[in-house]
C-alpha cells in the first residue's frame, strides 16, 4: 500500500511579522518567466470565498495562490496579494526555504555575512539558504555593487531559474548542461553561469520564454510568477507539510470529504472557503470533479479542507465479472466466475445497482443473473463497492420514451418517466403498431417516440408507438398529386397513400438540389424510396435508394402525335415501340434552354433520339446530337471518323471541310494526329445529325484546388505545377463517397479528378485521400492504418507511383513500415502513394492565437521552428489522440509533412 500522507513536518512557532507577510505574499506566472494566458476566467460557477481582495476569482495565476497559501507556504498582507510586484532577491530566498520546509532550521542569523546586505528578519533566511546552497556567495558578492542592498535588489529571471532548480536538488543536473544550447534567440545574453539553470526549467516546463523565442534573462519576475514557479515545482520533490494529505476519496457529501491516506481515513469538511482544482488545468473547478474512489491532495486547515485537488480522475477500483449462484448470509455473495466459486463479502458501503444504474437491494439480485463487481485496490481486503447487475432476465409491461434502436444489434433503449434506462432485445417476432397499423420494421421507430411495450424473459414482445417524433418507411413511387399526396406500395407489398408536407426535401444522387418534378412514379417502375414521416404522418423528407428505368438508345423516330404526345421510335434491333411523352418528361437537345415546343419540332422522322422509359412512359428524351465511344480510326479520302459505341457497334461520322474540328483540353490547335486509337470522344454533330460538328477528346485529370468562384461555377486549380481555370456549371458534381454536392461544398486543398469532353468539363469528383501509416505491403497490395484508426487495403494491380520527396519509382520496395503516408487513386486507378516527411523535434509551446507549435530550435541559426496546425492536423501517442494543449515543454515529438503542409504529429 502506497503512502500518501507527507511525513516531514514544518516548524510554525515563528513569529511573522508585517513586513514577511507582506514578503511571501507570492503566487502565479504571466509570459514574463513562464508563457501563460492572463485572461480572467469567469466561467466556473463556484461560491468559494476569495482568499485576497486583489485576487479575482478565475485569475490566471490563482490555483497556485491559493495552493501555496492553503499550505501555509505564503501568507497575507491585510487580505491583499499584490500579484504585479516585482520580488525582491531577500523575499525570493525566503519563500525557496518555506517552501523546502525548512523553517525549524532556521537560525538568528548572526552569520549571515555583512556583504550581502538583507533586513533583519531576512537574516536567518539568508544564513540558511547560504548553508543550503540555495546560493553561491561569492557569485553573489561579484554582481553586487558597492553600497548596494543585495537583499532589495528585484530577482532577475535567470537569477530565479537558479534559485528554483536548486530548491528542487538539481544542481547537479544544471551543471551537467551548462554547455548545452539554451534554445533561446538571445542565449548570448543569458550569463555563462545560469544556462544550465535554464535549461534545467525548460525541461522541467517552469519556464518557457517571452515572445520572439527570447528568455530575457535579466527580466523582473512579479509575486505571481514565483509562486507559481513553486508551486509547479512541487511536482518534483515531496516537501512534507504536516497538513498536506493525499489519498482515496473514500466518502463524499455536500459538507464532507474522507480520503483512504497512510493506512487510515482522515476526513475534511467542505464548505464556502474550499476549492477545487485538476492536476491538468489551471481552472478553478467546481466540487463536481470530485469523485469516489478516485486520488486527491487535500490540504487541511482547522479541520476544513482549504485546498482540493484532483490528481488522479481514474477510479480506484477492478472489476469483476461473474454469474450470481446466490445470495448467502453474513452479507456474502456466491459468483461463478471463470468456472470457479468465488465469496465476496460486502458491507454497508457496498451500493447495488440494477443494469440501468438505479439503486437496488441486495436481496433484489436473481440467480443465474450477470453481474459486475467492482472492488477497491487501496486496502489488503479489497472490499467490494458496487455490485451492478449486467444482464438479467425481464418479465414486464410498462411505457417510456424510445431513446435509442439499434438495428445492427437487433436492441431497443427506452428511458422511463424516472429517467432510468432499459435496453431490451427485439427479433423478427415482435409486434410494432401505430395508429392501430402494423409496422413494416423497427427502423421505422424513431428517438423520442413515445411508446408502450412488453417484455417477456427480456426480450420485447410488443411496442407500440403512441405518440411519435418522426419515422422513417421504405418503398416503391406509385403516384404523386401535385405537391400534397404521395402514393407508394411499402415493404410488405401494400399500396399506401401519404400526404406530403409543407417544404418536403428530395434527395437523389447525383442531381444537386432535387425536386419532386425529378422522382419517376410509375405502377410498374417508380423510384424505390426511403421516406421521413412526421408525428402528423406526413412525408417530410424523401431519398431516392434505387431507379428502375430503362435506357433505348440511339432510336430512330418513326411518328410522333404532338396530340397525344405519342412517340413511335424503332431500337437499333429495329424493333417498334410506342411511349407517351408527360408533363414530367425531361427533354435535352442541343440547347442550355429546351423546350417541349422546341423537343417536339425536331421529332421527325428518322430523328435519331436516347430514351430513358419506365414502362410506357418516357422519362427522359435526348435527341442525338453526339455519339459517345471510343476513336477506331479517320478516312481522310472519304472524310469520315469511324467510332467504337458503348454498345459494341460502330458508327461512321462524315466531316466537311479539310480535316475535323478537334478539342482537346489544355492544347491548343490539336489535330487527328494528337488522337489515338482507343482514345474515348464524343462526337457533336450537326444540327441536322449528318455530320462531325466536333470531335471532343474525352480526358480526366487530377487536380489540386486552389480556388472556387461559386457565383460563376469556376474553378482554379493545379496539375503537375501548372495553374488552370475552368467552368464546372455543366459539370456532374460529386464527393469522395459519390454524393452530389455544390461547387460551394469543395475546399481549397481538395483533391478533385475531372473529366472534359474537349474543353467543357463534364463531371467532378473529389479524390479520397487516406493519411497514415503503412502496416504491410507487398507487390500485390498495400496495408494502411489511417489517422481515423481504421485498416485500409489498397490494390496495386492497376500500378502504383510511390513518391518519396523528389524521387519517384513505380514498385513499392523502398516502403517499411515506419513509412507515413498519403495514399489516393489517379484519374486510371493506380495507386499513388506519398510518403510524409518526418522531423524529430522537441517541443516548446503552443501559440494558440497564431495556431502555431513551436519547437526547440536545434542552434542559433535554425528559423525553422514554427509550424500551422489546423483542424485536420492528427496528433497523437500510440492509438491515442491527443490535444496539442496536453504537449508539454520539451516533449520529443515526430511531425510529418505532406509537402509544406504539417499533417501529423506524433509525440513519443
């Protein structure tokens, strides 16, 4: 069992007189010694009592006030602190042997040497910190100017580094690292004899530096910065103050605290004068960070606890799962737990909870039942303190409110009027209602539905839904009226009739913006739906899942009735078909503007169109004004282009003129010579469909975003360091998951790869990139673990490109598992594999307002030490993300770059 309680005592016999008051009134740190915010924070709503006046509550500085005052360590001047002051080198030796604990050494200072001129109450202070070796008298003697007051003179920053490294009985660690580099822009001016010093407070995060990387050696240092120095470095030594505890909290109300400390409990009492910090804030808290069963410092004063502090969150406690055989007298537990019968004796403390975490008896636990027991590890007797019930087995009819389904795991949570939470199972056999209806599936059953349900042996029987929040259905597009009702046949097969609600959305990939004018409906072929219902039962939300079109391209018209706006076409088979043409037909011809007027005077005869039907309805009609393939070859006698279709026939194109029209995307003048065989085209033709208008060279590209005009839909972007623009406004635009999204949705920094038809870019997409690090890889495939934590396999059939700074090679053998790495697909599949460039580092400190890390800068000459760091940065320890707030001073850390970009951070 580990000790908590400190075992040396200090003196408090001596008499304080006004003027030491006044002295050790120390406390705090500003960007003067140690970089620090000095905002105040109001946030926290605690009631404590302010110690001083000039203290307010929230002051940057104030957890270490209140900790050294709560010790006895400083002491106050008529209730007031002066936090600004600057400290004199007299007051600054006496608060390092208060804080030592070395009162009951101190003597009537008639040694303490004349040429070092003190006040009188200083003297014992100054002949015991002479004896300690808190400092050097002959160092001190050299800097001290004839008739000067050694005592009064303000303590300087370097001065104080060694007065603090010593007080923590490291002086011989600062002599060892006198030599090395301090880090500082202005070393130079930090004196021979205090670098180690310095270096000694860096690494141990006392001190850090003022602004420009500069430690301004011969800087003042107030009253706040040096308790505040003190009190961080309590953290390295164990002075031993007689009314400092630590330990378990083992008891917690309103008005008392008890900790488990040195083999015994010792309790405080809360009230007004207490208060609560963490170990890794600065914040004052409120008494809710205090927790059973987990390690506090508490610092005692008349039987109050002055001072709270959590220095550990975890809990004290192991768990251990077992089966209950039962209950056994003498307040014994009988568990089955890892085949074996184990007794666990428990107490009036032990508390018994059900699985929702509601109080229960002991005598309410059920044989056969799972439960969880979770014992203290501070005591030999490891006493179990909670015994929860994990799973048992439920007979019950009641009501709540449906807080969670969870349709993978087959479950339902319902919180009852109490605000306890059960969670049950359901199977393909429980009955689902509302409005006296059966429900198709519990997907259906949204959060916040009210509900009435049965259980039987914990599986539920029967929900059913009495006042619902929203619920989502599944089904087939039967009809729409207008935009008030909705028909469809649902998952079970039945035809049902919704009303549709005010200002419903639509949601189809791969159209931006959609409407109800762009869903299909059809008895036979009708868009499959998943559909959001309010509690009015009134569709608010529509998402396309599936289309059941059909596509009859290159057709040749052979009648249309504008009358009754029948289209007779013949398919390439030259087999008949007879479509009607709607109000909801889409129509394209070679116009940004069409029209059904304009559609229906170029449907004559031998018109040549590509239809998208359902049934006998035509929903789209595109009348041929190009055919998409594949370039086979070019007859320059017989001026025509011969093209491979998509359909696997070939079509030959005349072309006027001496030689076609060719448009190729980022050249200019291109001729049938830039085009090769297999190359995919589209071929524009003519109004009247007989001849090559342009044949446009379909390429994709991959492209680095630079910047977007949403007004304009114009993009600019690089490729290979060549800068470009273009309009994407005819372009199909989509996500890295496919979705359709805006030109306002893209990201300057966005991978994207279009896709022109000559110079009109056609369609976007922006390019997945995984970040992370290489777990296997091989000629086959390649293994990442990426920054979200998941494991990514990429296959490398399509050829790979591994970039490693300026080198480039197309095989993966100079790839380790140390590698970091982006990780994307070019426009043809092949993988392209970035490899980040590492710096090992030390750190510094974060600038949180240029969002900036900085490092220690390896020599005087190294400007490279400040890096950007954004939302998207990883950082990290292990498996572990972390806050860039939680590195602390002279951390060894890994940043890895893509590019000039800090992408990763990983500390060791």
């Amino acid at each position: 069992m580990a000790s908590y309680k400190r075992t040396f005592r200090r003196s408090t016999q001596k008499a304080v007189s006004a003027m030491m008051v006044t002295a050790m009134v120390l406390g705090g740190t500003s960007a003067a010694f140690a970089e620090e915010t000095t905002t105040v924070n109001t946030s926290q709503n605690v009631a404590a009592v302010s110690l001083f006046s000039d203290v307010q509550s929230g002051f940057w500085a104030e957890k270490h006030i209140y900790k050294l005052a709560s010790e006895g360590i400083l002491l106050g001047d008529a209730g007031r602190f002066r936090p600004s002051d600057s400290v004199t080198q007299q007051e600054a030796i006496t608060m390092a042997v208060r804080f030592m604990n070395l009162d009951s050494q101190l003597g009537s200072g008639s040694t303490a040497p004349a040429d070092l001129k003190v006040g009188n109450y200083f003297k014992p202070y100054l002949e015991l910190a002479l004896s300690k070796k808190l400092i050097d008298k002959n160092e001190e003697v050299a800097v001290t100017k004839e008739g000067e007051s050694w005592g009064e003179k303000k303590a300087s920053r370097e001065w104080i580094a060694k007065i603090l490294v010593r007080s923590l009985g490291k002086d011989a660690e600062a002599k060892a690292s006198a030599a090395m580099s301090t880090g500082f822009a202005d070393q130079s001016s930090i004196s021979a004899n205090a670098r180690g010093y310095v270096n000694v407070a860096v690494q141990l995060n006392l001190t850090k530096g003022v602004e420009g990387n500069r430690f301004d050696p011969l800087g003042k240092v107030t009253r706040a910065q040096l308790a505040t120095f003190f009190s961080r470095g309590g953290e390295y030594v164990n002075p031993g103050y007689a009314n400092v505890y630590e330990g378990i909290v083992t008891e917690l109300t309103d008005s008392k605290l008890t900790l488990y400390t040195n083999g015994q409990l010792k309790s405080f009492a809360l009230d007004n004068r207490s208060v609560y910090f963490t170990k890794d804030s600065e914040t004052k808290a409120s008494k809710s960070v205090l927790k059973l069963y987990t390690k506090v410092l508490a610092v005692d004063k008349v039987g109050s606890a002055a001072y709270v502090e959590v220095t550990d969150a975890n809990q004290q406690l192991e768990a251990v799962e077992g089966t209950l055989l039962r209950v056994l007298p003498n307040n014994r537990l009988l568990l089955l737990v890892n085949n074996d019968s184990v007794t666990y004796t428990y107490d009036s403390n032990t508390s018994f909870l059900d699985q929702n975490g509601n109080a229960i008896k002991a005598s309410d636990l059920t044989s056969e039942s799972t439960v969880v027991v979770q014992r203290e590890t501070f005591t030999a007797e490891k006493k179990p303190v909670i015994v929860q019930v994990k799973s048992a087995l439920v007979d019950k009819t009641s009501n709540g409110t449906v807080s969670k389904v969870d349709l993978t795991a087959k479950t339902v949570t319902i919180k009852a009027a109490n605000g306890a939470e059960e969670t049950f199972k359901f199977d393909n056999n429980t009955i689902l209602l509302y409005q006296n209806q059966r429900l198709n599936a519990m997907g259906e059953v949204n959060t916040g539905a009210s509900v009435t349900y049965t259980v039987k042996d914990s599986v539920l029987t029967s929900l059913e839904v009495t006042q619902a929040t929203e619920r989502t259905v599944t089904g087939t597009l039967l009809d729409l009226v207008g935009d008030t009702l909705l028909s469809y046949t649902n998952a079970s097969g039945r035809d049902e009739i919704k009303r549709l609600a005010k200002n419903v959305t639509v949601q189809i990939n791969g159209i931006a913006d959609a409407s109800l004018d762009d869903l299909i409906t059809d008895t036979k072929g009708g868009d499959k739906v998943e559909m959001t219902l309010n509690p009015d039962d009134e569709v608010t939300k529509i998402v396309v899942t599936g289309r059941q079109s059909e596509q009859l391209a290159n057709a040749s018209v052979i009648n249309y009735d504008a009358k009754t706006k029948a289209l007779t076409v013949m398919d390439s088979a030259e087999k008949p078909y007879v479509f009607v043409i709607d109000d909801k037909t889409k129509y394209t011809y070679n116009t940004t503007t069409p029209t059904l007027t304009g559609l229906e005077a170029l449907l004559s005869k031998g018109r040549r169109v590509d239809l998208t039907v359902v049934g006998s309805r035509v929903v789209n009609v595109e009348v041929t004004y190009k055919y998409e393939g594949t370039y086979v070859s070019a007859n320059t006698s017989t001026k025509k282009i011969t093209m491979l279709l998509g359909n696997g026939k070939t079509v030959e194109i005349p072309y006027q003129g001496t030689t076609p029209s060719i448009s190729i995307y980022g050249k200019a003048s291109a001729t049938l010579a830039d085009i090769k065989a297999g190359d995919p085209v589209t071929a524009m033709l003519t109004a009247n469909q007989d001849a090559l208008q342009t044949l446009a060279v379909k390429t994709s590209i991959q492209f680095e975003v630079a910047s977007m005009n949403t007004s304009n839909s114009r993009i600019r972007a690089t490729a290979n360091g060549v800068s470009s623009e273009f309009y994407v406004d005819q372009a199909v635009l989509l996500g890295e998951n496919g979705g359709a999204i805006k030109v306002s949705d893209l990201k300057a920094g966005q991978t994207i790869n279009v896709t022109f038809n000559g110079q009109t870019a056609v369609s976007l997409q922006v390019v997945k990139l995984t970040l992370g690090k290489v777990q296997s890889v091989d000629g086959s495939s390649l293994t990442v673990k990426s920054f979200a934590g998941n494991v990514e396999t990429f296959s490398l059939s399509n050829g790979v490109k591994v970039q490693r700074g300026t080198e480039v090679s197309t095989n993966t053998t100079s790839l380790t598992t140390n590698d970091h790495v982006e990780v994307r697909k070019d426009t043809n599949g092949s993988v392209v594999i970035k490899v980040l460039t590492p710096q090992e580092r030390k750190f510094s400190r974060y600038d949180g307002v240029a969002k900036e890390i900085i490092v220690l800068r390896s020599s005087t000459s190294d400007n490279n030490y400040r890096f950007a760091v954004t939302a998207d940065t990883y950082i990290h320890q292990g498996d572990t993300t972390i806050s860039v707030q939680s590195l602390q001073n002279n951390d060894k850390i890994v940043l890895y770059f893509n590019g000039d970009k800090l992408v990763e951070i990983e500390k060791q």
